[in-house]
C-alpha cells in the first residue's frame, strides 16, 4: 500500500508539471547516461571510475578525487572535467562538449546537494510482482458497478471531479459492437436494443458480442499488430510467403477464449509440447513473422540473427513491456538488463529451425489415412495372392542388407554459389543454400582430397527444414533439376583458365523423376530442359537422393592440383540444389547409386523377427517398386495416390537437431564479432527472490550444459538445455510481474484509447509510472484469477460504469484534463484503418463477412505496386465476395503495404507494434472521399437507400444517417442533408449521362429498377455520411 | 498562411466560435494555434498540427533538400575517383591480402583489377576531377563540392538504402525527410512537406520504408507523386463529379462535422476539417505542379524533360517547381547503376554510360536552374548512391562484360548549394580506391551535416520512442565541416 501512495503522489507530480530547478532523473540522468556511462559505467570503468550511482561518484576513480562533492561544484571532479579548457582533461574527450545548460544544470544540482534517488531498479514498480488490492472507499457508492469503478472514482473525488453521464443506448451498442467485433450494428440490432426494456439488456448485449466469431477477428487484429503479421518477407525481394493460417489460429484462439497462458505457450512453443497438435504448430508462427533477406549477395547469417533479434524485440513488446533490443549493442542504459542477460534471453531462441508446415483440413488428413490404408490393404493382398512373393522378397532383403561400395565423404575446401548464393558448410562436410534463391544457379566446390585412384563420385541430395517443403531442392515442392555436372582439374582454386575436364562414363541414380534422367546431367548439354530431377509426387516428397557418376578412367589427384565440381542448375523456377554432399570411392568397378531409401536401409538393419508387421511392409513398399511382376499393383497404387491431398504450408519453428549453435555476445551486437559463450537463461531483475536465492549459493551461474538453475520457475536442475518451452512458462508464471500487467493495460488501451501506462511497449525505469497504479495490479491480479480468461475480463471492463460514460469533452474536463487520464469520460477517437474500411462496406451492405483463410486482395490504384524495388508482384482483384472481406484479410506486403489502410496508420509490420498513432491528414481525406473501394461503398449505400430508405427523401436521409452513424440526425443536420440531396437532385436532372456515371459502379449496366437521377445524388450524399467524422470515430 | 490559421478565419467569418461557447472556442482556438501548449513527451496526441513551421536550433544555411538517389550504386572509379594505378594493374590479380577476411555480394575467389574505360579530365577554375561521361556536370565543377571519402557499413541494396535515408539498415526507422518534416514542420500549405519522385525501370530496393516516417507521426512520411495516374493517391474525384460537386459535398460535410464537435467538443474535429480543406486544395495544386507544358522551351533544353512524359529529366524540373512552392524535402530516385558487368544492361561501357547520359544533363541543370532563381543559396542539392563499387572486376559468368562488385569502404557523392563550399573536393582513398585514407565521411557523418545546413543539430533532433531517445544518426555522425560553407 505504501508503495501505491507513492505513486500516486508520483503520477500527481506528472500532471502537475514539472519542477523547478535541476532535477536529476529529468536534467542529470541522461547526460550522465549518454556522455559518460560508456566509459564510467557497468561496462567499462576507465581510470577505475563508475558514474552510474551516487556512491561510485563520491568515491571517485584511481585519482583519488571524487567526482562528486555535495554542495560544491568546484571541488567536484566531474564538474571540473566538464568544465575545463585543458584539452587533455577535458571530459567527454570525444564529441562535443557538454551544452551550457547542460553545464548550469549539473552545477544546479550539485550546488542542491547533488540529490541522486537511490534508484535501485529492483525496486522499480514494475519488477515487483503485483500485489491484489482492495478496492477503495468511494463517496458516490452508488455510481459503482464492479471494483473497477471504485479504483476510478476514487481518483476522480480525491480531484473533485464528476463522472460524466452514461451514454445514451445508441452511442453505447455502436461503442460496444466496435470495440468487441470491430463492425457497426446493424439499424435493426440497435432497434432491438432500444427496444429492449430488460434490465440486463446491456449485459445480454455484451455476451451477444463476445460469442460473436467476428470478436475474434477485431481481438485477433490488435495481436497481429504486436505479431507484426505480413504476407510477404519483407527487404529488396519481398517475395510473398504463407502464414495466414496462423492469422486464422489466433482470431480461433481468441474466438474460444484460450487462455492466455496457453495462447502465449503454444505461440512460443506449440511446437516443443508433448504431443503437440498441428494447431500448436501452427502458433508458432508468431515466431516466424520475422523479415528474411532474399537479396543476391546477403550474407545468410547476418539476417537470421537480424531475425531473432526481432524475435527478442517482439517477445519484450508483446508480452513483457521490456524495450529488451536496447541491451543488443551494450547493457541497458536505464533498466537493469545487461548485455549478458540479453543474449542469454537470445539463447533461447537461437536453436530452432524455420520449416513450412504443411496444413491439412480434417477431411484431408482422414482421406490421407483411408489412402494409405487402401494402399497397405492391396499390398498385404499382394504378398497373400502370390505364394512364391515372400521368397522374392526375403531374397531381395538379404541382397540389399548392406548399402553398396564404399565411400569416403570428402570436406569441401572452397565453394560459392552464384549468383549471389551463400553456401554454408555444415558439421556433416554437406553444403547447405540459404536466402538468396534465384531461379537458376551455378555452384563450384573445390576439394583437396588427397585421394588416389578414384573411380566414381556420389552425389547426396539431403533433404533439410529450412529449405522449402524440407527440400532436398529449393524449389516450392523441395525438387531440383541438375541440368549438367562437371568436373575438372585445375591449378587454383579460383582459375578458369588452366583447367582440365575429368570424363565421366556413367550416371546412376536412387530416382529418377520421369523425363529427368541422370544421365541428362553428364549429356554435355547445359540447358534448361535436360537434367536430374527427383520429384516422386506428392506423397513422396522431402526424401534424400543420391546420383553415383562413374568416371571414364580412375583418377589420381596430383598434389598440385585440386578437384573442382561444377553444378549448374538452368531449369528456373529455383529448381537447385538446396543441400548436397560429395563422396568418393576407389571401389573397382564402382557400386551404382543405392536405390533404397535410408529409411528402407534402417528397417533392414533390423533382424526380421523383430519387425513390427507395419515395418515390414513398408519395406515390402520399397521392393515392390523395383520387381517387373508387380507392375499391375504398382500401378493401381500409384494410381491411388493421385487423389493424395496437399494443403498450404505455413511458417512454422522447429527445435534444430543437427549443428545446433553456441550462442555468444557480439561485441557492440555485431553478429561478425562473437565473443563468449552464453547459455539461456532469464533476466535477473525479473527472477522471483527465491530462485535469486538457490542462484547465490550456487559457484557457477549456469550449469553446464545449459540448464537453468534450481528454483527458477518450472525447473528442476539437471533437466537438460533449457528451451523456448522454459521461456515461454516463465513468461506466464504467475510470478513474472510483467506479463498480465502488460496484456492489461494493452486491452485496456483498446477501450481508452490509452493505456493505464502510456507506454505498452516500455514499463521500464524510464516509463511514465500508470496513472492508477491500483487498478492496473487490480486488473492483472484478476486476470490470473480468472484463468487468464480475456473474455471475462472485456466482459468486467464493458460492464464498468468507468466504461459507459459520455466521451464529451466539456470545457471543465477540457481544462481540467485533456488527455483523460483521470477517465472523467469515455475516449473517443478515430477507429482503426481496418475498421475505417469495415464501417463503409458494412453501412453500404457489400461486406463480406466470411471468416479466415488466405489473405484477400481488393483494387489498388495502378503503379502502387510497381514502388516496390523488381517487378510488380501480381494482384489479381479477388472475385466475388472477396474483394468486399474485412480489412484484417487485405493482403500485407511489407514494402507496398495497401495504401488506404496505411494512410490511416496500420502499421506496417517492420515490427511488432503495441501501440498505433493516430493521425489526422488530408492524405487520409482523400482516400475516404476518392478510392474506389469508398466510391463503391457509395454507391451502394445510396442504391440500398433510394430501393429500402423509403418513400420520401426525407425518411431515406434519416435511413441513410442511421446506416453511418447509428443514430437519428438531429433536426438542422436533416435540413443540411435534405439540403444537398435537393441540389444535386437538381443538378442531375438534366445531365443525365453525368448521374449515370456517378451512380453505377458498371456505368454500362446500370441498375434498371431506379430512378439513376436519384441514386446519383444519393450517392454524392452517401460519400458525405461516410466521410463524417462520427461515421470514421468510435464515440 | 497556414491551414490552420486559414481555416480559423474561415470560421470566424462564420462566426463559428460565436456559436459554440466561449470557453470550448477559445481552448480549441488556443491550442490549434500553439501546438507547444498542450505538447507532452508521453506519447498523448497532440491536437495541434504537426505540420506546422518549427524553429530550427540554430539559423540554417539551407531551408530545403532536394536528394538525387542514385539507387544500385553508381561506380565511384569511372565518374569522380579518378584511380591511373587501376588502369596500368588492369587485369592482374589483386593481392590475397587485400581481400583477406573481406565479405563480397558476388564476387568469388581472387578477383582482378579493373581499370576504367572512361578517361578523367580536370574542369572549371577549381580543376575538379570528373569522369567524361559526366560532360553536363563538368560544367558546373565550380558549383559543387565532391566527397571521394563516404563510407557505409552495408553491402546489400535495402540495408543499404535504408541506411543512407533512415540511418539503420533495418527497416522501421523513419526516414530523412520525415525527421527534417518532423523537425522543422512545412511551409507549404497546400502540398506535402516530403515529396518523393521515382524514376527508372524498378523502384528503389528498399521500397516504401526508404520514405516511411518509422514510429513518427504518418503525417511526416513522404509521399509520392507518381507520373501515371493520379499523380497523388486518390487525388481525382471519381468520375462525373466535377469541383463544384466536390465543393458542396466539403461544405456540407463541414456543416455536418461542426454539428457534431458542438456537441461533443473533440479537437480532433476541428482538424479533420482543416485536413478535409488541405485536400481539396491539393487537389487544385498537385496538377497544376505536375504540368510542365507552360515552362518555357529554354528550360526543357536545359533539362532535357518533355511535358506529359516521365522520367528523371522530368522529375528534376518537378524538383526545382516543388522547392519554389516552399516543399522543405524533395526526394528522387532513379534506379539501374548496379553495374555489375554480368550483362550488357550492367556493364560499364553500356548500361552505365546509359545512366549518366539520362542523369547528367537533369542533374546539373537543376543546379544551374536553381542558381540562376536565386534558389541555390537556401537548396541543398546531393547526388549520390548507398554504397561504392570495387576497384576488381566482378567477372560472374567470365563472359566478357565489364563491372564491379558492392563496395562498402569507399564511395563519392557530390553536393551543392545551401551552406555546402563549392568547388572543392574532399577526402581521398588509396591508389585503388579500395579505402578511405584522408577525411573519412561515414553515412552518419553526411546526416549530420545535412541536418547541420537546415539549422538542426543532430543530437538534439531526437523523438522518444520504446523509452529510448531515437536520433537519425542513432549515436553517432559528426558534422563535416570541412565542407560547409
């Protein structure tokens, strides 16, 4: 409780102003902070001195002399450095000198007594966990409907201020449809509630619109704003990417109210929960949001580890109101982050890989199962039907135990991709592509091998997650087309010229995918329509391949010389090589390419008995392809799968298995400059006192291995790597102090127009503290309570009295308070892009409401496209009822974000966002009054007056007004519409040709039940309602 | 005069505020009209117009900025870096040691030396170095300041781009022209205060962000004005609706608007007007801006623009008629200086020397253009890529064509006008102008001094965003000024 009065007193002090004379957190602190804690700070001590607390000041460095002397500036070394000409004293030695009120200030301040708060961050409020208060005494007990209203009203009386009056029931179920489903009610919805005479009408209301499966599209969007959602993959190529099912997951999770403890555990690591469903893994496409750089000649590297620092940056916006990337470069400068934590929070992140997950309906997976249960019937039907099969069979297995030859893996000792390809070596000598991925490449790989008599090469295709479908091609479907391998011998590793072909005799391949014969790449032809191709159909994709090419004579490398390979891949379409290996043998003559699977070869290795039946069917599945007398059952079961489903693959994590990264700090956050090793772990600040506890008896901070310590939330010692599952429950602990605070004040801020903290992205030390310090522990406190139910707390906060106020601003409140922070009223403000759209297409009848799926594309003014760097990417309107759906579902390109929901500020999803601005243009104007997407709204608002708004021009205007506003216009707003209707009605009446083109969206087939004069004006009048600031503002 | 002022005349006529009670008027009045009075560090909307003219810290050279990006990075050693050491090492390997640890976007193995195919020549009384296939910028050598000594820290197009116009090679950050909109607000009252122009086959590659206000205020960022269709978005009225039309339905919505901030008294209200009025001035101003057919056939020469065409000729003569109208930032691009030899179209004897005969004769006509208007003095002019280009041939498919890789360490701008010295050049790199030796000119280093020529000092132009004070130069970027004027 002490600790709320202090704050309160605190937040008084805000409103009051600021305060005379030099005041260190506004005047000193952030001189000291950017001149000086570089150098004298927790990161480096120069001269042995820290100016970062007040007693390291007093104390001084190795000169002996403080820095600070209370009360008098002149025998103050800091002072004295900053203020001498003496160049070789002067401090800050680079930059400039300090400013002269920046001068008088610290000599203010330390002439005052050099007051410094001891500020120890622990203590800041929002590291300590919430405590649960009581809600407090109020005068107007009557005004009160839940405890919400009692933590307003006590602030209000404490100021002497009144609430203001409720709502009246129009305003109030406009307010509530916009703010719970983001859609305006419908004319007949607002007649039944005011209608209504039930006491519980408002209630009953609310739970109408929180059942509503659009509520999940409204809650969903301000997610995917802090998910930074986008179609495309951001930087040069902006290539467009799929992950909308995870929009669709999240606006189902928030349809069914999945708990938010869960919402966040199956965001951060759907993936790594015992058995996990598809759904989970699909969550985990919040993750995967991040940018990729597809630019030729990007360094791999440098933009997977931009891509988890903007996971870090998100996880702090989204869940923890930590400005987390400020520890990237140096240890935080205002909260208690160091650099070491902040990699050690990156840790966590470091290790996973970045498949596309492909989503299948329930209907799909079913006929998946009766298919291959169809396949596997006719199989066993197979081996009962011919008796002399099982001796086959059993033959062919103990031919084919041991994989044939052997071979000697060789490490490449130089290789690029062109062009602009990056290879990167992994840990098994294979090299793998990443990013750039152009539509035909060339790479060269260089060996000293050391090896004599060499009679043939191998060739691996290994498939791998990061690549697409999982590879082992770069294409959308993992394939790859060799066009042409060469080999030669050469002098250098970088010189063309003084090179000698090696012949090669013969290519053989595990698959080969009809019309792609391996033997097309050694034909000596480098086009692009020979080559090795391995795609087997879509039931068989993502499978290793191996090519074995013979050469024409063995070969002994000279010592002087090395072995270069040459694959080029013309085909186009990114058909190349995602990740390959190269093997040698000196075998004679050499073995072919092993045609059996490895997963075949493993089964194989297994005795025979201990075989499950499954087991040995599925080997029985391999040996059938290769024996003539079954052509008959092969056929009818490849026939089968023709019917295979395939769904959308979706952007998803995976835990990495092999090469998996030591996370170290880059110096300065330079991802070039690596410098220790750090394990995962959490930022200390945010740690509950008894895991600092265990931490403190303990020698060593982390445990070998990369455990966390005993005592840290939902640990035990020793049990292994700490992963994104241990994060994502430490950051739904009910210990963290952050996360419910955090999701609170953002719903709060949805209904308020701002937070209770200003700053959702930041409730560090820096932060404003929130205006009702209590009501936010309050609200968080209840949310765990409530089971992390969202639902049940929008239910709390609509149903406050705080809520129903009238958003009118009076002169008092005007004047009083202009920024509502003391909640005397309602907000009222601007509704958000997507819903700026909505309001038009719903008040005009075209919205569609169908919920989900792939993202919509509605027209775009020509040439807005073509700003993006490459040619347009192709936006091809939607058909039908697409192109009138939400705003949530129009199609993100992160470089040409659409541009009528850009003007009204949705973010572009560079980053995640927490908080959007607001802004006011003429921009803004232009686009409500001439996209063509409006237009349309208007004309069809005016096609649907003039046809249902009834008999006179006077009830269409009062239909037309209520279709925009939800409300009846008052008498002189009547007259100004009847007004305008009645000039342009005239206006029109001898042009006819003018109203036709003004009042058919096809002016070649304009509608033939209307008077065209009338929907003409009408439509001038409709584009006056829907420009009205009430229709584009949530009152 | 402002809109906002326009506007409250406009109601006073009207005798709005007579109307709306005295207490609601006079606050609203007040705070349109000083957006200091109710300004807050927390974030909270300020109801007053962002764009309204600030004062700058200190009193500038330069009052506006017109910037000619020359996206894909033009070759620093055929136009201004004039290295004779390239042309006798042409064709040789260059040391392993130079390239030891280096990072290429391209570039594989050893590269060679590339000499130049054009030749150098000294021009005007300051004898400045320029490539012969500059002939038009050659003539006004004594006008310009060349720096041979930018640096960047990036190598790939977007980062970059990004780099130079926001100062992280991220995108997010807003862009120059949205700080210095930010900073010193318009005073042009019927255009935007950051126009971007676009010429050339592609888009810039950092597309939409290289002009984006980041996490200022959207009414800061640049906006286009396109060369087909609307010149700005949505800016013509939908068909059969004439001004006269559009006239009434403004007048009517403003009737209906004031209904409605009488009743609820929202600020907010009062400025969507305003911003519904600007619209409609626009709407007035950006065509007339956009014809060039009555400038006179002399400027057309000079220029080597065509009415009723597009391109970068165009674009520069829009650029001097935008500075006229008072637009405190101008913004071009024109793309296709990539000249990485792997083709004819970016090869250094051709699709290079394509791009300089499209560029040279605009660019140094609007110099000329604006010094003859008096307009040089108070514009600063700069040309310039996102990064160099190596001294080695890039050689991707060994098929002949000339040209070289993205080059990090070392590149040229050229500047001109407001607060810039003219006829000097600055900096100098190596014998292969692989790096800086002398006046090393970081990314950075040039913001700083651009804002330093407005009147803005660059530590002090901040916006707190996510409890940190953002700058465009982040923590760095010291002003050059051995180059001012």
């Amino acid at each position: 409780m002490k600790d709320c009065r202090l704050w309160r007193v605190v937040a008084v002090l805000a409103l009051a102003g600021e305060l005379a004379g030099a005041d260190f957190t506004r005047d000193i602190a952030p001189v000291l902070t950017t001149r000086c804690s570089e150098c004298h700070g927790p990161d480096q001590q120069k001269a042995g001195l820290r100016l970062d607390s007040r007693a390291a000041a007093l104390q001084g460095g190795k000169s002996g002399k403080p820095a600070l002397v209370p009360g008098r500036p002149e025998q103050s070394e800091l002072f004295r450095r900053v203020t001498t000409t003496d160049r070789d004293e002067a401090m800050p030695p680079k930059g400039d000198r300090l400013r002269p009120e920046q001068i008088a200030a610290l000599k203010a301040w330390i002439e005052a007594g050099a007051d410094w708060p001891e500020n120890d961050p622990r203590r800041h409020w929002a590291f300590i966990p919430p405590q649960r208060p009581e809600p407090p005494a109020v005068k107007n007990r009557r005004w009160v409907r839940n405890p919400i209203d009692a933590f307003v009203l006590a602030r209000l009386e404490r100021e002497g201020l009144h609430p203001s009056p409720p709502a009246d029931r129009v305003t109030l179920i406009r307010r509530l449809s916009l703010d719970l489903i983001g859609l305006p009610p419908t004319p007949a919805e607002v007649d039944a509630f005011l209608a209504d005479p039930a006491p519980d009408a408002y209630e009953r209301l609310v739970e109408r619109l929180l059942a509503s499966p659009h509520y999940g599209e409204k809650w969903g969007r301000h997610w995917l704003d802090a998910a930074r959602y986008a179609d495309t993959n951001g930087y040069e190529k902006d290539q467009p990417r799929t992950i909308w099912p995870y929009r669709d997951w999240v606006i189902h999770a928030f349809n069914r109210d999945l708990p938010f403890d869960q919402f966040t555990i199956d965001q951060l690591a759907g993936d790594l929960l015992p058995d996990a469903t598809d759904d989970q893994v699909i969550a985990t496409g919040f993750l995967r949001n991040s940018m990729y750089n597809e630019e030729g000649g990007v360094d791999p590297e440098q933009f997977r580890v931009d891509a988890i620092v903007d996971r870090v940056d998100t996880i702090g916006k989204a869940f923890l109101g930590l400005t987390l990337a400020c520890a990237q470069c140096h240890s935080h400068k205002y909260d208690p982050i160091s650099q070491r934590e902040y990699y050690r929070f990156f840790a966590f992140l470091n290790n996973d890989d970045e498949p596309d997950f492909e989503v299948l309906t329930p209907e799909q997976r079913a006929k998946r199962r009766a298919l291959l249960e169809e396949a596997a019937a006719l199989e066993r039907e197979a081996l009962r039907a011919d008796p002399a099969l099982p001796a086959r069979l059993a033959a062919w297995e103990d031919a084919a135990r041991t994989a044939p030859g052997h071979w000697t893996v060789l490490k490449p000792d130089d290789w690029h991709g062109q062009p602009g390809v990056k290879l990167e070596l992994m840990s098994d000598h294979s090299l793998i592509a990443l990013a750039h991925n152009p539509g035909e490449a060339t790479y060269v790989v260089t060996f000293r091998p050391g090896l004599s008599n060499l009679t043939a090469l191998r060739l691996e295709a290994i498939p791998h997650p990061n690549q697409r479908a999982g590879g082992p091609g770069r294409s959308e479907n993992g394939n790859f087309v060799l066009s042409e391998l060469t080999v030669t011998l050469a002098t250098h590793r970088d010189d063309e010229s003084l090179e000698r072909r090696v012949p090669l005799r013969r290519a053989t391949a595990s698959f080969e995918q009809p019309g792609f014969p391996v033997a097309a790449a050694i034909d000596g032809t480098v086009t692009n329509r020979t080559g090795w191709a391995i795609d087997a159909g879509p039931h068989r994709r993502g499978q290793p391949q191996q090519a074995v090419f013979e050469l024409a004579e063995p070969l002994t490398v000279p010592t002087n010389l090395v072995l270069r390979l040459k694959l080029e891949h013309k085909y186009g379409g990114a058909h190349v090589l995602g990740r390959f290996r190269i093997a040698v043998t000196t075998d004679s003559p050499p073995a072919p390419a092993d045609p059996v699977p490895p997963a075949v070869r493993a089964l194989l290795a297994k005795p025979r008995e201990a075989r499950s039946e499954a087991e040995q069917l599925a080997i029985f599945r391999h040996y059938r392809t290769t024996d003539t007398n079954l052509a008959a059952l092969n056929a009818r079961i490849d026939a089968l799968f023709k019917d295979w489903p395939t769904g959308p693959r979706t952007l998803v994590l995976t835990n990495r298995v092999e090469d998996r990264r030591i996370t170290r700090i880059f110096a300065r956050g330079d991802f070039k400059r690596p410098t220790e090793p750090v394990t995962p772990g959490f930022p200390e600040v945010l740690l509950p006192a008894r895991a600092l506890a265990a931490r403190s008896t303990g020698v060593d901070r982390e445990v070998p291995g990369g455990g966390l310590e005993a005592g840290e939330p939902g640990r035990e010692a020793g049990s292994g790597p700490a992963t994104r599952l241990d994060l994502a429950r430490w950051i739904v602990s009910p210990e963290n102090p952050l996360t419910a605070r955090v999701i609170m004040n953002r719903v709060w801020q949805v209904y308020f127009g701002e937070g209770l903290v200003r700053t959702p992205e930041d409730f560090g030390t820096r932060a404003d503290p929130p205006t009702h310090p209590e009501l936010l522990d309050w609200l968080a406190t209840e949310f765990v309570q409530r089971g992390w139910s969202l639902k049940a707390m929008h239910r709390l906060i609509v149903t406050s009295a705080t809520y129903r106020q009238s958003s009118r601003l009076t002169p008092e409140l005007r004047e009083r308070d202009p920024y509502n922070r003391l909640l005397a009223r309602a907000a009222r403000f601007r509704v958000e892009a997507e819903t700026v759209r909505d309001i038009a297409l719903a008040a005009s009848g075209l919205l569609s409401l169908k919920i989900g799926g792939p993202s919509i594309f509605p027209p775009i003014p020509d040439g807005v496209l073509s700003l993006g760097y490459g040619a347009p990417m192709e936006w091809k309107v939607s058909p039908g009822e697409d192109k009138y759906r939400r705003g949530l579902y129009v199609f993100w390109k992160r470089t040409v974000p659409y541009p009528s929901l850009l003007v009204f500020d949705a973010p572009n999803a560079d980053f995640g966002c927490v908080r959007r601005v607001r802004s006011n243009t003429p921009l803004q104007a232009l686009t409500t009054l001439n996209d063509a997407v409006f237009h349309e709204a208007a004309q069809a608002l005016a096609l649907r007056v003039v046809r249902e708004g009834g008999p006179t021009e006077r009830a269409r205007a009062v239909y037309a007004f209520r279709r925009c506003t939800c409300r009846r216009p008052s008498a002189p707003e009547l007259e100004a519409l009847l007004r305008f209707v009645a000039e342009q009605r005239a206006y029109f009446e001898d042009r006819t040709a003018a109203a036709v083109r003004v009042a058919a969206a096809d002016p070649a087939n304009p509608p033939a039940d209307v008077n065209l004069h009338a929907v003409a004006a009408w439509t001038l009048a409709a584009r006056v309602l829907l420009n009205l600031d009430e229709t584009l503002t949530r009152e | 005069m402002n809109p906002t002022q326009e506007y409250l005349k406009l109601i006073t006529r009207r005798q709005f505020f007579r109307d709306c009670g005295t207490g609601l008027g006079t606050l609203a009045l007040a705070s349109l009209l000083n957006p200091e009075l109710f300004g807050s560090g927390t974030g909270a909307p300020a109801p007053a117009d962002p764009t309204l003219p600030r004062p700058p810290h200190f009193a500038p050279k330069a009052k506006h900025v017109i910037y000619l990006h020359m996206a894909g990075a033009p070759s620093q050693l055929d136009l201004f870096d004039y290295k004779p050491r390239l042309n006798e090492l042409d064709g040789q390997r260059v040391p392993e040691s130079l390239i030891q640890g280096e990072r290429f976007a391209f570039i594989k193995g050893v590269p060679r030396v590339l000499g130049s195919p054009h030749r150098f020549a000294r021009h005007g009384r300051s004898g400045q170095e320029i490539s012969s296939v500059l002939p038009h910028l050659a003539e006004i050598a004594d006008d310009i300041c060349i720096v041979r000594s930018m640096r960047t820290d990036q190598f790939n197009h977007a980062p970059a781009q990004l780099f130079v116009h926001t100062g992280s090679p991220r995108l997010g950050r807003p862009s120059m022209g949205s700080w210095i909109s930010y900073g010193l607000g318009s005073e042009c009252r019927d255009l935007p205060g950051f126009v971007v122009l676009v010429s050339g086959k592609n888009g810039p590659d950092g597309g939409t962000s290289l002009w984006g206000s980041g996490f200022l205020p959207t009414v800061h960022q640049g906006v286009p004005l396109r060369s087909k269709g609307d010149p700005v978005l949505f800016l013509s009225n939908p068909d059969g609706m004439d001004r006269a039309l559009r006239r009434q339905t403004l007048d009517t919505l403003e009737i209906l608007n004031r209904e409605t901030f009488q009743r609820v008294g929202d600020p907010e209200i009062v400025t969507r007007i305003a911003q519904f009025e600007m619209a409609y001035r626009m709407q007035a101003s950006v065509p007339e801006l956009m014809d060039l057919s009555r400038e006179p056939a002399a400027i057309h020469e000079m220029y080597g623009s065509e009415p009723g065409k597009s391109g970068f000729a165009n674009n520069c003569l829009l650029a001097r008629r935008l500075v006229e109208k008072g637009v405190r930032f101008v913004q071009l691009y024109h793309w296709g200086w990539d000249s990485h030899g792997d083709m004819k179209e970016n090869d250094l004897r051709y699709g290079f020397v394509d791009r300089c005969r499209e560029t040279d004769r605009p660019a140094a006509a609007l110099v000329k253009d604006l010094k003859q208007r008096g307009l040089l003095d108070s514009t600063l002019v700069i040309w310039g890529g996102e990064f160099g280009r190596t001294p080695m041939n890039e050689a991707r498919n060994k098929d002949g064509w000339i040209g070289r890789d993205h080059h990090p360490h070392a590149f040229s701008i050229w500047m001109a006008g407001g607060g810039i010295r003219p006829g000097i050049t600055w900096g100098a790199t190596d014998e292969l102008g692989y790096f800086v030796t002398e006046n090393p000119v970081h990314v950075h280093d040039l913001q700083a001094t651009i804002l330093h020529c407005l009147g803005l000092d660059h530590t002090r132009l901040t916006y707190r965003f996510q409890g940190r004070d953002f700058r465009l130069t982040d923590v760095h970027g010291e002003v050059v000024k051995g180059i001012l004027a």
